[in-house]
C-alpha cells in the first residue's frame, strides 16, 4: 500500500476517533465539605503561613491605597501559580527555607514601615507567594474534592490577608502605628526561628 | 512540515475526543424543578461561573446586569436542550478554564465593549447548559429540571449584579475584584488539578 492511501485511511479513522462518543456516566459527588473544611484549614494549620499572610496585609494597609488591595490581589494568584506548579509536578528547591524568608522579610517591610515602589512591593509578596503555594496548595487529602479544597484554601488565604488589613487599620494612630511595627519585628523573629528549623 | 501536520492532528483529536458526561444526582423530593435549583445551588463548578459573570456584568452597570440576566439563564436552558440529546462533555476543564477567564476579568476589571458581557452570558450558558442536560441525560432527568436550574440562574444573576451595580464606594468595588481574584486563583489551581487527574 502506498503512502498516500495509508494516509488517505488514516485520516477518516483519525475523525472517527475524534467524534466518536463515549457514553455519559452518572455519580455521585462525595467529599465537597470535607474538601472545603480541609482547604480552609490548610493555610492556618502552619505558623509560618499565617504570619507571613497576615503580614501582607498589615504591610498593605501601612502602604495605603492602592497597594491595599494590590498586595492581597497578587497574593492568591501567584500563590495558585505555585500550587500549579506543584500540581503539574515542577519541582521547587528549598521551599521551607522560602517560605522562613517570605517570614523574615515580610515581617522586616512591616517593621521598617518600608515603602518601596508599588511593583517591587508586589514582585516580592508574589515570589514568596509561590513558594507557599507550592508547599500547601496540592495537599489534597484523599477522597476530597479538589475544587472545594481549591476554594477553601485560597479563601482562608484571602481572610488572612483580610485579618491583617483589618488589624492594619490602627496604623492611623501614633501608638497603632508604632504596634504595628513591633509586630512586624517579632514576625521577622520567627522567621528567624523558621529558618533555623529548616536549615537544620 | 507533514509531520509536524500529522503530530498537530493527533493531538486535536486527542484533545477533541469526547469524554463522558458526569452528573451529581440532587434529589429533594420536591420534583424535577426544584432538584434543578437543587442542583445549581450544590454545585460550585456551576454556580461560581454564573456568580463571577454576574460580578463582571455588574461591574460593567446596569446595561450590563441585564444582559446577564436575560442570556445566561436562556442559553444555558438552550444549550442543557441540546445536551439533552448528545450524552458526552466537553474534553477540557470547562469548569477551570471558566473560572480562570471570569476571575481575570472581575479582578482586572476590564472594559469590555457592550457586547462582550452579552457573548459571554451565551458562551457560558450554552456550555455550562450542555453539559448539564448531558448529564441529566444519564441520570434520568429532563427538561423540567434545566427549567429549576434556569430559573435558580435567574435569580443568583439578578442578585448578584444588582448588589454590584448598587455599590458606590470605590471600595466596595474593589472587594468585588479581590474576589476575582480569589475565583482565578481557584480556576488555576482547578487546571493544576485536572492535568494532575486528581478527580
């Protein structure tokens, strides 16, 4: 046979192998809320998460408008980028000491009260964010749902945040302000105590 | 070249092959229209679609909402007709995919043209509604049922864009565009997953 006939034949089959129609498959879904409850305490279960998530929004709201809502926007999106990349299976060296760092820094911006130019602020949430994501955001544990999960987890990321602003908002008075950054220094302090953990 | 052809077919056919329909079963004893609204409201993969295109019209005003309001529940009741009759579903993550592209949009609140919000209620509804009536279609449900889930849309869509449009504060505008981006990052993860065939 030919090339041209075998191709000639190949191709009809090609078609009939893309139109051809599996039959429709009914179940039932198991595991929404336990995949829901699990994503949501995902990001809370670790301290190192919590401190650096609440720290990007005392950091947004010392910065003010529009970092305020920049800051919490670019979070979750870039942390999703780096559970992707989990998920995909893209490895990512040293993310626990990434993680200590996005600690030490993030708590180190809000004790300076540094105010750096909008996207370097949202360049340095973002590369953190990723190793966060990548650390927590493809823990599905098994039987659940993996949107629920999904939801959960970068909603109780975005309520962290959310808690920081809110705690943020005392920056308007002098000793608030003054708070804010001790609590900054002592995030850096156990982000400190993070690194040495897992360098060790 | 004819390779690079030959390879490029096998891979659309191998992205366009059909997959099976898959249905969650909600049954409220109530009859056919309320398991639709039973449905709808149990099924985040096809209410947040609906609440994120709801955010985006109402942030795109009132001309906006309404169009939403009007196109989404009707094609989806179109396009749930359709897959009535045809049994199979979409290859790809229709639901992620969904997710990614009305998250970005509410985060970024981007200016579409008029049409846009228009295009969009009947590309979604048409989607989501086929894959809805394929399903329903193995699990012994009808047209009765996509009339519940229709009419739940109706009024989740009249809700939502109607609270947007009313927000006035710059603020409260831009909660709703956080939540956009809470609903991309989820659709990204949902890609993540469906390529790692974690459902």
């Amino acid at each position: 046979m030919s090339r041209g006939a075998r191709r000639s034949r190949a191709w009809p089959a090609l078609l009939l192998l893309a139109l051809a129609a599996t039959p429709a498959h009914a179940h039932v879904e198991k595991g929404q809320a336990a995949g829901f409850l699990a994503g949501l305490h995902h990001p809370i279960s670790g301290l190192d998460h919590v401190l650096a998530m609440v720290s990007v929004g005392l950091w947004g709201a010392q910065l003010g408008a529009p970092a305020v809502w920049l800051l919490p926007v670019t979070f979750p999106m870039v942390m999703a980028c780096g559970g992707f990349l989990g998920l995909i299976g893209v490895p990512l060296p040293g993310v626990e000491i990434g993680i200590a760092l996005s600690a030490i820094l993030l708590g180190l911006m809000v004790a300076l009260e540094a105010r750096p130019p909008l996207g370097l602020a949202a360049g340095l949430v973002g590369i953190f964010a990723i190793f966060h994501g990548h650390a927590h955001g493809t823990e599905l544990p098994p039987g659940q749902s993996g949107l629920t999960y999904s939801i959960g987890f970068v909603v109780a990321t975005g309520l962290l945040h959310a808690t920081g602003i809110a705690i943020g908002l005392v920056h308007r008075w002098r000793l608030g302000a003054i708070a804010i950054r001790v609590a900054g220094a002592l995030v850096t302090a156990a982000g400190l105590v993070f690194l040495w953990r897992a360098v060790t | 070249m004819r390779r690079l052809v030959s390879a490029l077919a096998i891979g659309l056919a191998a992205v366009l092959l059909p997959a099976r329909a898959d249905a969650h079963l909600v049954t409220t004893g109530l009859g056919p229209v309320y398991d639709g609204i039973g449905h709808l409201l149990a099924s985040p993969e096809d209410l947040v679609p609906a609440i994120a295109l709801a955010l985006y019209a109402g942030l795109r005003g009132a001309s906006g909402g309404r169009r939403a309001l009007l196109l989404l529940p009707l094609a989806w009741l179109a396009g749930g007709l359709i897959g009535l009759r045809a049994p199979v579903t979409f290859p790809f993550p229709l639901g992620a995919v969904s997710f990614m592209v009305l998250g970005v949009l509410v985060a970024t609140d981007l200016a579409l043209p008029g049409g846009a919000v228009a295009a969009l209620a009947v590309a979604l509804g048409l989607a989501f509604g086929f894959e809805n009536g394929a399903a329903l279609a193995v699990a012994g449900g009808g047209a009765r049922n996509l009339i519940g889930i229709a009419a739940a849309l109706f009024v989740v869509v009249a809700l939502v864009s109607a609270f947007v449009v009313a927000l006035e504060r710059p603020w409260k505008r831009i909660a709703v565009r956080v939540a956009g981006s809470w609903i991309a990052a989820v659709g990204l993860l949902l890609i993540g997953w469906s390529l790692r065939g974690a459902r």
